[in-house]
C-alpha cells in the first residue's frame, strides 16, 4: 500500500468555480475533483466516487461527480454542466475514464465527442473492463492524455475501490475503542462506554462509508447491537449491511441484529452450525451463507471474498478482540482505526487483540502512522499494517 498516508478528507462544503483567466492549474483542479468525489462517497458504490473538473482557458467551467449505479459518471455530469465550453477544454479527473458499455455509455468516448483536448487522469483504472483501455482510447483519438497527478491523494481517496478491483475482496477497515493499557472490556466483561460521544459519532462516520459491518458471535451475545448508521448529516444511499460470523449457531435470531426493518442482515457459518439456528436465521429475514471453517470460526479471507462479491467495497470489522486478532493473524486488515480513551483498566481486562500474541520483537505486528487527531476527549489513531 506504499509509504504512510494521511487519512482521507472528509466531504467538504461545495466550493465555487475560479473564474479568472490562468487560476486555475491541473493540481489545483485535481484537488477539487477529489473533494468532488468524496461528497460522493457514500452513494456510489460499488462503483468508485470519482470527480471531474473541465478547464478552459485557465477557468473552470464545469464539474461533477457519479451519480449511484445507473446514473451518469463524473465526467457525463461535468460535460453536461460546460456545455459547448468543454470543446477544446480539459477534463481533470480522479480515475481513468471507463471504455466499456456498462449500465452507462463509455466515458472516453464521451470525452471524444464533446471535443476536449486533453485529459488529466490522477490512476489508472485496475478494473479489468477498464485497466488502461480508457487512456489508450483517448490518445488514439489524439487527445493529450496525463497520467499521474495527484495521485497520491487519489490512491488515499479511493483505497477501497482500488484493493476491490486488484483482488476481488472487500477492503478490511478494523475499528476498535480501548483504554490507554490497550483494553477493550473491564474484567467483568464491561465495556459500554471505553470513549465518549464525539468519538462514538466519528465511528459512524466510519459505518456510512462502509457497504458491511462485520461482528462475532461473542459481541453479538454480549450487546445486542444494532450496528446501524445513526446521527450523522450524510448518511450512505443505503444501510450497510450487518454481517454476523457464527460458526456453530450460536446467537439466536432475536433482538436488533436480526430485525431486517433497520437494515439487511448475512450471517455467515459453517456446515457445522446447528440446522434449527440456520432455520430460525433465515425465518427472521436474514441472508445465510457458508464457508470453510477455520481455526474454530470461519474462514475470514473467505468471509471478504464473498462480501466482496457482493460488491462491498470496505467492511468495517467492529468487534470484538477475538475477530479483530484473527483478521491481524490471516493478515487480512487494510487499515485499523483505535479510539483511545483516557482511562487505564488494568492488567485484567480484555486486551485489544484477543487472539494476537508475537513470540518476539522480531515477530511483532508493526504499523505505519497515518493520522492522529483529538476527539473529544478521547485520541483517534489510524494505522496501516506493514506488509
């Protein structure tokens, strides 16, 4: 995944067009078709948020990003907004224009024939429909095609989208609250509430960017949860759906979890799960799907493959130790967010990796540093695991 990174901006407030002859350079333009993209985030999937700025003349005259799935993409809505100003204009834009007729035309061609002259791509698409076909496309209709800028911020925006398309499975965002020793539950099981409510609402900021939301068994017979998105001022087109991993059919089919009225529900087993659990599962509304057993669950690189299937970009693995050490131990996770509350629990408590455990300093999980900011009273730390 490269050298340490920042994390993602959050959507931003639209910011007007410049105006004058010369303001306006691709770099410049690249970083508002990111901004552009990102206000799309939570409604494209599992299409990629991609934003485009058309410039002439050194001023912008039309921008946009994707619509959801079945609507026009960035570069359709920005080409509509310039009108016959995007003739002999460039187009910046965060991802390579497609060249495949899908649910929409091609955007190259549609690039071709508003008669722009030149296109900014920050990434190529790794889509195997796309993979470079788009660019090749526009240069051979003799259009000037630059690849490269602003990619590095491209390649934070769209993470998700890009591990998707390169391996076929939803991209892994751990999250876990803990104290300042490393705890996620007191001795006694406790653990409602570690941090306060500024960083309880950031990590639904967290569940509207994500298409799943994945727990064990061991936190769904704990707490209950809901595991919707709640209180937040952009939330996703649709409800991220809740993923329960029971191996064995443990968690019965009742509370939050399993009314469907909130949001969907998958439960992903095992062959050995209890038929009468699997039954009252699928009664109560919720999907069910099998996969190989692993080291007494399920197969965890399995349970990403078929979310990613089913076209989730990012799933949020939201608890608890056990699973968030097993994703760590199948080297499974992309990015791990820990809220850190001010408070110590002590050497009883329930570590933060359950199941994690070096031999040595050699054998120890190592992270990068991408971000650390204050919330409330409480620290968010983002980390990428080093591979």
């Amino acid at each position: 995944m490269g050298s340490a990174r920042r994390a993602p901006p959050r959507p931003s407030a639209p910011v007007a067009p410049a105006g004058r002859e010369g303001d306006v350079r691709d770099d410049e333009a690249m970083q508002r078709a990111l901004a552009l993209g990102e206000q799309a985030r939570r409604r494209t999937p599992p299409n990629p948020w991609v934003g485009c700025v058309v410039v002439r003349g050194g001023a912008v005259v039309g921008e946009g990003a994707c619509e959801p799935p079945g609507g026009p993409h960035a570069e359709i809505v920005a080409l509509a907004a310039a009108g016959d100003r995007a003739r002999g204009a460039a187009a910046v834009v965060t991802l390579e224009p497609c060249s495949h007729q899908g649910r929409t035309p091609p955007c190259a061609d549609a690039l071709i024939e508003a008669g722009v002259t030149r296109v900014v791509a920050a990434l190529e698409d790794p889509d195997s429909k796309v993979a470079g076909t788009g660019l090749a496309r526009l240069r051979d209709a003799g259009i000037e095609v630059t690849t490269g800028v602003g990619a590095h911020d491209a390649t934070d925006a769209l993470a998700p989208y890009l591990h998707h398309r390169r391996t076929g499975r939803a991209y892994c965002l751990a999250k876990t609250a803990a104290s300042i020793d490393g705890r996620v539950a007191a001795p006694d099981g406790s653990s409602r509430w570690i941090t306060g409510e500024s960083a309880r609402s950031d990590a639904h900021e967290l569940r509207a960017d994500s298409q799943a939301i994945v727990v064990g068994a061991g936190t769904a017979l704990a707490d209950e949860p809901r595991l919707t998105v709640r209180d937040i001022a952009q939330p996703p087109l649709q409800p991220p759906t809740r993923v329960l991993l029971d191996a064995r059919g443990r968690v019965p089919a009742v509370g939050p979890l399993f009314d469907t009225d909130l949001a969907p529900t998958l439960v992903v087993t095992t062959h050995t799960a209890d038929p009468r659990a699997v039954d009252a599962w699928t009664a109560a509304g919720a999907k069910v799907e099998t996969v190989a057993p692993a080291a007494g669950g399920v197969d965890l690189g399995a349970v990403l493959e078929l979310l990613g299937r089913d076209g989730a970009l990012q799933t949020l693995v939201e608890g608890g130790p056990i699973l968030h050490g097993g994703f760590l131990t199948a080297a499974l996770v992309d990015r791990l967010v820990a809220y850190v509350a001010p408070v110590a629990l002590g050497a009883r408590a329930r570590p933060m990796l359950g199941t994690w455990n070096a031999g040595s300093l050699s054998e120890a999980a190592r992270f990068r540093l991408l971000d650390v900011r204050r919330i409330g009273a409480d620290v968010r730390i983002d980390l990428e695991p080093e591979r």
